[in-house]
C-alpha cells in the first residue's frame, strides 16, 4: 500500500505539446494531488476532461509529458507497467474464458506468488503470517503438485500454505461482493453484472499498491450499481488499499469517496471531501456537477452593502433581499455589479407573496412522497414569465398538492445561498 503523488504533471498527445482541441496545448495541466496511503480518492468530471488520460498516466500505459507520479518512495515515470504493482479494472471487462470464477479470482495472486514467493501472498491480510509451515517443496514442483492433485478428490488435494492464504482472500473477496455462489461456474454462465463484479473482485483479490478503476460500473443497471457501489466501498476498508476510483456519476462520487477531485478540461477545480465539496463549492463549475438536481442560479444586481435584486432592468421585478452580515466586506467592491446567486433546490422553501421571495410558474411536478420537486421558471411579480427566463427546481415539503401552471413563491435560506462572480465563475466567499 502506498500514497500516490501528482507533481505538476502534464499531458498532451501531441508530440510537440500543442494540441489544439485544448486552450493551453495540454489534456491535462499543472496536476498537483496527494493522495494518501489507504485513501478513497474519486476522480470526477465531464466525459473528456482527461480523467481516464490521468489514471492511465499511473498505471504506465500512457507516457507522462511533463511533471512527476511517483507511487509510494518511487517516481514511476519511467517505470514499465509490469513493475509498478497497480491492479486496474475498466468500465468493459475480460475475465479469462476458460477459468472458473475462482480461478479468474486467484489468478492474479497465483501468479504473483510465482513470480515473488516472499511478496503478496506471504503478507496476509491482517498481517498473521502462516507459520505453521510444513517442509516447503521448490515453489515449481509445489506448483506441479498443487496443479496435478487438483483433478482428485478434495480430501486428496495437496494444499500449499500459500494456496490456503489465497483462499482465504478470495472467499473474502466473494463474499463481499455476493459472488460466493458463483466461484465454480464459467464467465459464459454469469450475466452481466455478475461478470463485472467478478472483474473487480479478480483486482481487488490481488494485493497492489494501488487499486485503479476506471467507471467500473457503469455497464450495470441502477439497483446493482448503488449495491455494488457500497461493496467495493466496504471491501476497500477492509484491504485499506490505496485506490483512485474515475467517474463522471456526482453520486457515485459523493458516496464513495473520502475526498473527490473534480476535474474540467484537464485541471483540477477542487480537491474536497463530499461535503466540503457540497457546501462549499470553489466556483460556478464544481456548484453546479456536484448536486443532483443542480444548484440554481439567478442573476441579481449588487446594492451596497448587503442588498441583492431583481436585475434592474426588469419591469416590475421587486425582488430584493438582504444578506447576513459577513457578505458585507466581500460584496465591497461589487456595488451596482451583477452577479450569480446560488440556490440549491433543497434551500427554497414555501413562502408568502413578498420581494424577500421569489415566485415562479410550475412546469413540471415530481410528488416522491416524502419530498415534492417542482420545475419551472421566474417570473416576475407583475405575474408574466421573467424576459430573463431563467428555470428554477425546487424541493419542498410533501404536504401541498401544486398543479402545472400555478405560480408558486418560494424563499431562499439565507444561510444557505451562494454568490458568483459572473466573470470569473469564482465563489464570492
Ligand atoms: P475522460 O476519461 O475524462 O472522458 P480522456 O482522458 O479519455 O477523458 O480524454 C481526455 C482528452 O484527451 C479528450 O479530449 C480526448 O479526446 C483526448 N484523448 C484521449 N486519448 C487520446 C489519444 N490516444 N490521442 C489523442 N487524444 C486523446
Ligand atoms: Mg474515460
């Protein structure tokens, strides 16, 4: 297990370094992270913003154009695939054929027992070593006999001790990921799900330095991908091995990781915990991918010091409210300037006819039972659609029955809001 750590490293296809598709020439740019031995770290971003590029660049199988990875005491830059002890598991899968489940599973950890006698197997996951050995056989000849008395009786079966040690992982393994029931068959007689989860247990067996995977689960459908989300997590914990988890799912993301880096366009915009992440956005971006469904924004005009309103152009908007006390030095130089407010859906709330509040007219309901979202637009107070038409998703309390076409007020948390700055996308914080 060991921490991973990203010095200012680049990317580009090209080989000169220009790459066009991209401002600044590069797919990836000035990475900087630190990754933690034993961390949970989701990479999360857009299709195309490099997350792939990135996890790819760890593994060996993309070269590093600029800048340092380094993976435990070791820059790897040039260190070929095969060395660099990183198991991976992509969004397709190939399990081998002709294996059973269990073997697909054992495979990685028998190979490596072949190749290092005294690594990875030799560890055992709470760190008991298996002393009770017998007298040991030259691993080849082990391995021979091991192979040959497979095809007898179980009672004749010759058992290593490290054979016993990869059994005892691998029914770990299958057990956390519900698949226990399926170690005898072959990958043709397993569904699709089934065969992911296998192809992650096969990574997750093994014992690297560092897990990677790449949307791992999103060929599987809604219910499996929230069970199998939980389990990798919970497997993870046990093992405590160093993973880096890719996704553009803000929930998979939110749920899974102990901090999450958002990515888009080949830089980091955030390295935050979930909630951090949440509460706090850096900018207009993170606010908006982290949150389903997304953060609210509506442009508001500046009055010193602690006024927002109606933008002021807008005939018969009165919308004005007054912020807490610690904008007011932020807002400084903001007077008579627009910016975004932010609104989470969960922040309005049912409210009375008042310029404190906004009213919009409801497009769409979703009555969930416990919760009502509505989705429509502003509008302004003299009751037409706002001409700035800006559409606003709401999440209230179950107890009114609100139909399409009614106009709704709704008031805004005042503890809870978010500024903007509309040039530069950046948090007013
Ligand atoms: P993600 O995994 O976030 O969807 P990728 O890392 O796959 O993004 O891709 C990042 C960017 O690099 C994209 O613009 C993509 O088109 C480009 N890219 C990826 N692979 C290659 C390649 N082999 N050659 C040239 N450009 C590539
Ligand atoms: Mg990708």
């Amino acid at each position: 297990m060991a921490q991973v750590v990203f010095e200012n490293v680049y990317k580009s296809y090209q080989k000169n370094g220009s790459d066009d598709s991209q401002p600044g020439g590069a797919v990836l740019r000035a990475i900087n992270l630190r990754i933690h031995d034993g961390e949970f770290m989701v990479l999360v971003g857009p299709s195309g913003c490099g997350k792939s590029t990135l996890l790819r660049m760890i593994a060996g199988l993309e070269d590093i154009t600029g800048g340092t990875i380094s993976v435990g005491d070791r820059v790897v830059n040039a260190l070929p695939p095969k060395d660099r002890d990183i198991a991976m598991v992509f969004q397709s899968y190939a399990l081998y054929p002709h294996m059973t489940v269990y073997d697909n599973l054992a495979f990685g950890l028998r190979r490596a027992a072949n190749q290092d006698d005294r690594t990875t197997v030799g560890k055992s996951m709470d760190g008991k070593s298996d002393s009770k050995s017998r007298a040991t056989l030259h691993p080849a000849i082990e391995t021979f006999v091991v192979e040959f008395s497979r095809k007898l009786p179980k009672g004749w079966q010759y058992v290593t001790d490290r054979e016993r040690e990869i059994d005892r992982r691998v029914r770990l393994v299958a057990q956390s990921l519900q698949i226990e029931g399926l170690l005898t068959r072959l990958p043709k007689q397993l569904s699709g799900g089934q065969m992911q989860r296998v192809a992650l247990g096969r990574a997750m067996a093994r014992n690297p330095q560092v897990f990677l995977m790449d949307e791992p689960l999103s060929n599987l459908d809604a219910k499996l991908r929230a069970e199998t989300r939980s389990e990798i997590v919970q497997l993870q914990r046990k093992l405590g091995t160093t993973t880096i988890y890719v996704t553009h799912d803000q929930t998979e993301a939110m749920t899974m990781g102990d901090r999450i880096a958002v990515l888009n366009n080949g830089q980091i915009q955030q390295l935050a915990t979930p909630l951090e992440l949440y509460n706090r956005p850096v900018n207009r971006f993170v606010a908006e991918f982290i949150g389903s469904p997304p953060m609210n924004f509506i442009p508001v005009q500046v009055k010193a010091p602690l006024l927002i309103q109606g933008l002021g152009n807008e005939p018969g908007n009165e919308f004005r409210m007054t912020l807490m006390e610690k904008y007011e030095p932020l807002l400084a130089g903001y007077d008579g300037q627009d910016v975004h407010l932010g609104v989470r859906p969960e922040h309005f709330s049912y409210g009375v006819p008042a310029p404190k509040n906004i009213s919009i007219q409801v497009e769409m309901t979703e009555a969930l039972g416990s919760e009502t979202y509505i989705y429509g637009r502003l509008i302004n107070s003299s009751e037409t659609i706002s001409n700035i038409n800006i559409p606003i998703v709401a999440r209230v309390s179950a107890d009114r029955d609100i139909r399409v076409g009614e106009i709704v007020w709704l008031s805004i948390a005042p503890d809870k809001l978010h500024l903007f700055d509309p040039g530069t996308g950046l948090a007013i914080r």
